[in-house]
C-alpha cells in the first residue's frame, strides 16, 4: 500500500486528450501534486454540486408542494430530455 492512499480503489477512465493535457500541464507547473489528486477533487467537487442541487430541489419541492406526482416527473423528463 502506498501511504497515504488508505481507503482508495484504483479504477481506468477514458478521458478527452485535451483535458488529459491540461491535468498534466497543472501537474508540470505545480498547480496540482498529481493527476489522481486531480481528478479525486474533480469528482469530490461533482459530487458535492450535485447533493448541493438534489438538497435544493428537495426544499424547492416542499416550499411548492411537496414531491412530484408521478404525471408532473413525467412531464419534467419530457421537458429535459427536449421532448415537448
């Protein structure tokens, strides 16, 4: 085990050659200390935004009413995915 690397699984992604560039263009300058820390902040941060949105629809929902009935979902889904 590599100290300080308890509790982690090591794991393959596929990323954008651009975006593999640029992480390792901050890793260079010493704007990051690696590539996995890198991306261990980028999916901590995704992950915090999106409890962050599902905290404020929940609240968002009971200010307006409660949850979605199964019908206004539907529609909601509609609505993302472009559908009219």
């Amino acid at each position: 085990m590599v100290l300080g690397m308890a509790d982690t699984q090591k794991v393959t992604v596929t990323l954008p050659i651009d975006q593999v560039a640029a992480i390792r263009d901050l890793v260079r300058d010493g704007s990051t200390a690696s590539v996995s820390g890198f991306v261990t902040a980028a999916v901590a941060l995704a992950l915090e935004d999106r409890l962050a949105f599902e905290e404020l629809l929940d609240e968002g929902l009971q200010k307006t009413g409660g949850p979605m009935t199964p019908q206004e979902q539907r529609w909601a889904d509609q609505i993302i995915r472009g559908g009219t």
